[in-house]
C-alpha cells in the first residue's frame, strides 16, 4: 500500500485537526502499546502518535518499529507528532476520522 502524494496531502489536512490519540514513551514499545495502536487504526484509520522521546533517532527508531508493527503508512512525522494510516474498508464511518470528514465536508 503506497498512498498518492494526493492522498498524503488530503490526509495531512485531516490530521491537523487531530489530537494524539497514542503516546509512545521511553519505556519502549509493548504488547498494550501494540494493541491499543492496533485498535486505534481500526477504528479511526488516521491516527496521531505522539513520541515522547527526547533523541530524534530514538523517535525515527520507534516510529520505523511502529510502523513495522502496525503495517500502517507514514503519512507525516514533524517533531514528536506522527500521522499515521491503515486503511480498514469494513471501519464504522462513526469512528473513522477519513469518512467522517468526508461525510462532514460533502465528498466521496
């Protein structure tokens, strides 16, 4: 899955709107931290991810793990904040932070 430069920058206006809905912190990447990432792109498809983690390489390392981990796409990392995307085509479009906007804004 690559996303059109398009579809990035879409996305990235819908994420300005966001707040981080999952915090990485120094104690590294766990089980919890994996299922909660998980159901979050479930149910949202566009999340937020802050990285509370002081090195830039540290951050780069576990967003590349997060990445990994989650098969979701990078759509934008600036500074501690990543915006990241998993399409799920059976997501409630209650939840989904994409349809939802879509729905809000009259596109299709």
């Amino acid at each position: 899955m690559s996303l059109s430069q398009a579809q990035k920058k879409a996305f990235r206006s819908i994420g300005h709107y966001l707040n981080p809905v999952v915090t990485v912190s120094e104690n590294g990447v766990s089980d919890n931290l994996l299922a909660e990432l998980g159901r979050a792109l479930n149910d949202h498809e566009l999340i937020k991810v802050k990285l509370a983690l002081p090195e830039r390489d540290d951050r780069a390392a576990m967003l590349e793990e997060l990445i990994n981990d989650s098969q979701a796409e990078l759509v934008q990392s600036i500074g501690k904040t990543a915006l990241l995307y998993r399409p799920n085509p059976k997501g409630n479009p209650k939840l989904s932070n994409i349809k939802r906007f879509e729905n809000h804004h009259g596109r299709r």
